[in-house]
C-alpha cells in the first residue's frame, strides 16, 4: 500500500519525487497490474485515505499518476481500495478544514 498515493504527495521531496523512485513506484505498478489481469483477478489498487488525498491537489496528482502509469490497463481494475493503511477511524473527517473552498 501507500505507493502512488505516496508518491503523489511527496513529489516535491528529492528523496521520493526524483527520477529513480518516480520510473521505479510507476514501473512495479503497472507491472504487477499487467501480470495479473491476464490471471482474471479482481484487482483494486491503493488509494490512501483522506489524510492524504483529501486534498484537491494531492487528488489530482494521484489521479495524473494512476493514469499515465496504467494507461489502458486502467480498464482492468475493479476500484480503489483506501483507509488500508494509515486507518483514519470512521466520523474524523480529514483534512479537518478545507484547503480548496469547496468542502
């Protein structure tokens, strides 16, 4: 768990945003999504939790990321798996205050 959603968030930090760990999270991901969709899985990837991608940018970064690292292979996951780890508890909304206006 926590690898593109990691990555999404922390693109600014040279030690998770530079090129190495960028081509290496995308690479074993989309990897692993291409060996197991021809074993008809159901496959569900990470999506964090709301510390994370309750934000309206890191949400938009890990959607880029999602797509330009499965491409068409997108189509082969059933959804999103989140709150697996880092468990924010069920009624603690997170983030607390809005950073975009919206919520």
């Amino acid at each position: 768990p926590d690898s593109l959603p990691n990555l999404a968030t922390n693109m600014a930090d040279p030690h998770c945003g530079n090129t190495a760990t960028t081509a290496a999270y995308k690479a074993g991901i989309a990897y692993a999504v291409n060996k197991f969709k021809g074993l008809h899985v159901t496959m569900y990837l990470d999506g964090a939790h709301g510390g994370w991608l309750g934000w309206t940018d890191n949400l938009q970064q890990f959607t880029t990321l999602v797509v330009s690292t499965l491409g068409s292979n997108l189509a082969s996951l059933r959804g999103f798996s989140t709150n697996v780890a880092n468990y924010q508890p069920v009624g603690i909304m997170c983030p607390f205050q809005s950073n975009d206006g919206v919520r």
